[in-house]
DNA sequence: TAGATTGTTAATCGATTAACAATC
DNA sequence: TAGATTGTTAATCGATTAACAATC
C-alpha cells in the first residue's frame, strides 16, 4: 500500500530536517504523480495548506496513527528452529512495536531451553496461551510440512495476522485479516519478472 | 501475481489426479471470476479446448514455463549470522532450484567456517564471484545498518534480484528486475489492515 | 445436433491523471 | 494582490466483468 511508502518518506524527511513537503516532492520521492499523492492522503483527511505544502512533522504523525505504527503488538513464533530462534532474536520485531510474547515448539527436546529472554513452550500450550495473552499475530517459522497445520491452528486460536516463513505458501482462515507475502509467492514472482 | 496463484491449484489437481479443469472451476479455487481467468490465460496463448475445458496437465506444465519455474537459479546469501546460516540450510531454496552458490560475511571470524557444504567467503570477494559464477540472486540477511549498502553493492555487482530479510525496507537500484516484499513492508501493512 | 465452454469483443467499473476553483 | 499549492471535480485510461460467437 502506498501509505507507507509514504509513510516512510516522510520519516526520512523529518529526520533530515525538513519542515515542509508539497505533493510534488513526495512524488518525486517515489514514482507516482503529485495529483495521486493528493488523493490519497486527501482521502483520509485535509493535512495540507493551500498555498504553501504539508507539514513534514504533522503529516507524519498522520500517517502513522491512519497505519496503526504507534500501535503495541503481541506475538508469538511457532518454531525454534534456526528460523524461529533468529527471528526470535531478531531486533526488527521489537523495533517495530511486535513484542514477541512467546516461542513454541513441538519437539520435546526443545521446550523448556532458552531464546534470549524466552522459554521454549510446548505446542500443546499454544492454543490456551494465544486466547489468555490475546495474541494478535504468529509467525510460522516451523517446516514446510507442518506449515499449514500450524496456520489452522494460529487462526483457531483467535491470530488476526500470520507471518509466514515457512517455504510454501499458506491458505489461511478468513478471520485472518492480514497474512504476509509467502517467500515462495516471493520466489515465484521473482522467477516471472525475470523471465 | 495472478499466474502464480493459477500455477499453485494446478499443480494441486494434477497432483490429486484431475485430468480436466474449467475456468469456472479455476475461478472457484481462487476469488476471481472465470471471466478473468480466461483473460489472463489467453494472454499468453491458447490453452484451452472450447466446449471442453483446460487440459489439467498441460495447463500446468505452460504456467510453469511461463513462470520460468523450471528454470535453475543462482543465489549468494549475504550475511552468515543465525539468519543467514537457517536460510543457507533451509530446503526452500534448492527446492524451487534456487541453488546457494556462496555465503558471504564480513566477520573474518566467521570466514572459513562451515555453513551445511558451503564455507563462509569474506565480503571482498563477493563483487567478482558475482561476476564470474554469474550469481542471478541476492539473498540480504544481514543487520539493518548494513542492508542498504549490501544491496546497492549487490546491484552494481549485476545480481538481477533480491530477496530482503533485514528488518527495514532497502531502496534498489534500476538493473534489479525483482524484490522480495520487505518484512518491514509486510509489518507495516499488517499494522494498517489490522487497525 | 444439443450442450458445454473457450477466446474475444463490448460494456462496466474503478483508479489514475488532468485541470481548476479554493485559499493560504 | 500575485504566486503557490491544496482538495476536488471532470476526463482519461486500464482492468474487470458480461455477453456471445466460435467450436469442441
């Protein structure tokens, strides 16, 4: 969505300094048309003054209330495999407001070891543990065969979002309101685009 | 991509035995409507049999050729921290022929070391093995910091892809034909659907 | 031949762009 | 007031859907 391109643009212009942006710069930031830019924003509100632009700091806070970026997030990752234990480990989760409230597991041998500040939980306790904690999004970072058993599972359970990581891509339940680009959708679009 | 989604259900009834298949059935596998399912795939020639439908085997194996999918790739991974090592030995590459030519770190410590049958190359190596191994494909699974000049580096040095696992959005240069969808970008749009 | 279903043309819809009145 | 730039309306473009002749 082009909301956060946007977004992220006038991040970049308020860290550089700038106080205002006309429709015209943002355009030019990426690669739509000034008039677009207008439109879009103008469809959630009037952040601009006529004469003179937006304000960089202003349109910036909008943009990120209208994207939900201030927003806390809960999460849990199924898997503490290699995948599931980098990304567990990883700092864009927390950076971004994604806590990352739990880790599970379905081997035995696993539960109970530590990932950073977690504990490895057992995959029978993830169920009751995403309805108690109202855990909104889960990140599937078990094998390709288990994938979609655990994305059954997370939608069951009540997760409004599913990050997928495994390398097939999911169907998932339509309680899920957002789900990530499958790596192996990634994989296939790149295949095509490059001919 | 719609072909893509098409691909997936084909190969789903050709695995489950179907012979044929209509664009109305087609349609109902998806969300579209068979109107455009005849559309998309008469763009790229005639594969149907008026009165009678796709010939599921057929269908399958053009999509797949349209989307290049049988082709073999040639992938680098950057970056041999837990992320790069779990996706170096992950099984969704080499099972889609994207075969893992080389990993590369910055780290001399990490240098020589052994990631599943490859050994850690140092950075500065990395331009001209591009070059002459004719590396296809970036993989960037190193820290956000490093990302952006990862990318530009890889760029210049002719990969025509590349598939981003650092946690921020990269800007890429215009030879690069594809890149995967930022984790970032699925945060950020997750966080705007979610609301 | 009658029934089915494609490939394609025409109609509709939505999204992008152009243009301009409003207004700083 | 003159110049700039928004928000919005009208014009254009492209994509989706409907309809149907072609044909198995």
């Amino acid at each position: 969505m082009r909301l956060s391109v946007y977004s992220r643009l006038l991040q970049r212009l308020e860290d550089e300094g700038a106080v205002k942006v006309s429709s015209q710069e943002i355009a030019e930031g990426m690669d739509g048309s000034s008039a677009q830019v207008r439109k879009d924003l103008a469809y959630f509100g009037e952040f601009g003054t006529r004469g003179v632009g937006y304000d960089v700091r202003l349109l910036n806070r909008s943009l990120k209330k209208i994207l939900g970026l201030e927003k806390n997030r809960s999460v849990v990752i199924v898997g503490a495999g290699r995948l599931g234990t980098a990304l567990t480990l990883y700092n864009g989760f927390e950076r971004r407001g994604f806590q990352i409230k739990g880790i599970f597991d379905q081997d035995m041998s696993k539960v109970g070891t530590r990932v950073g500040a977690l504990t490895v939980s057992p995959m029978y306790k993830l169920n009751e543990f995403i309805k108690t904690d109202q855990i909104q999004i889960g990140v599937v970072a078990v094998s390709a065969a288990a994938a979609q058993e655990i994305a059954d599972l997370l939608g069951r359970a009540g997760v409004r979002a599913i990050l997928n990581f495994a390398p097939r891509p999911l169907t998932v339940p339509p309680e899920i309101k957002y789900r990530s680009v499958d790596l192996a959708v990634n994989m296939e679009m790149l295949s095509f685009y490059m001919g």
